[in-house]
C-alpha cells in the first residue's frame, strides 16, 4: 500500500524514512509507471562515480564487520 513506511539504507536528502507512495510519485526511478524494461535500461545507462569509501567497505561488509587478527 501507498501509506507503507520504508527506512532508506542511504542518507537521501536527509530524510530517515519515505512511504511507498512518496517514492512512486518522486522518485524518478520508480514512477510514471515505470516498466521493468525501462527501470533495467535506466540503471544500465547510469553514469555514476564509485562511492566514497567502496575500497574499504566491500571487505568490510564482506566480513561481516569482524575484524581479522
């Protein structure tokens, strides 16, 4: 349902939590009835930059946060 409280994993313009119907009518990913062909080829076509940090926090999430040694 359009009411359904989501908690974005990432900080997204501040904002800790959005509903299901707020990201289908502002997120320009998921709405105008987006098909699943057209979401595949938006993200496919995504020129972005690596996130800060990737070096580091793939092993780390790898690991599962556990520290080795």
């Amino acid at each position: 349902p359009d009411d359904t409280v989501i908690y974005p994993a990432h900080d997204y313009h501040g904002l800790p939590l959005s509903t299901i119907g707020e990201e289908r009518a502002y997120n320009p990913r998921l709405g105008n009835n987006r098909s699943r062909r057209s979401f595949i080829e938006l993200m496919d076509n995504l020129v972005l930059e690596p996130p800060a940090k990737i070096e580091e926090a793939v092993p780390g999430n790898l690991a599962c946060g556990l520290r080795q040694g």
